[in-house]
C-alpha cells in the first residue's frame, strides 16, 4: 500500500511521513510538496492521499483521502471509496485505521 503525503505546512507532512513509516512498516509513505501533488498521485497511484487541498485527481483517482484542516477550518474530510464524512478531528488513531480500512478495501479490488 501506498500513502501521498503533500499536506501544508511541511513540518507536518514531514512528522506525519515519519509516524506512519515507524507505526506501518509495510506501508511505503511518499512526500511530496502540494504542487507536486497531481503528478505523484498520477504517477506512483497511492491508494490513501493526505493533502491540504483538494483537486480533481486526488478525488478521481484515490480510493481515499484526506482533507486535512481545509481553508483553516478546525475539521477534516474524509472519503473512503466516495464515502466523504467531516470530522472535528481526525488524530493518530484515526488516521491508522483509516490506513487499516483502505488496506482492507484495496486488497478486495486487487
């Protein structure tokens, strides 16, 4: 499984990056800058995507994502498989079981 990192500020995709990589071996965790964002998902096709701004791409071609804080509001967006919930806040927690469930989900499609 892959995961996209190109959330803002990048001291927090950074900490993310290296929390995910330490709590989920298996999963290979790619970061990249917000701009670079629609290249990487076209090109390494990461089955979860974290990002701080949403566009066409990430929402086409991911099986999840994850909107983190839009426009500075205090909640995120979640979609799982065109499932979209808002959350106040998504945590460490939360964020590894969504891992868990994407995993789950993109092993089915395989």
């Amino acid at each position: 499984m892959r995961i996209l990192v190109g959330n803002e500020p990048r001291s927090y995709r950074e900490v993310i990056a290296a929390a995910l990589h330490e709590l989920r071996l298996h999963v290979e965790v790619i970061i990249v800058a917000p701009e670079e964002l629609d290249g990487a998902v076209v090109q390494r096709r990461p089955q979860l995507v974290l990002c701080s701004r949403l566009n066409e791409v990430v929402e086409t071609r991911c099986l999840a994502w994850v909107l983190l804080y839009p426009h500075g509001e205090a909640h995120v967006v979640i979609s799982i498989a065109g499932r979209r919930q808002t959350v106040p806040d998504l945590g460490l927690d939360g964020l590894l079981c969504l891992i868990d469930q994407t995993e789950l989900l993109a092993r089915e499609d395989a």
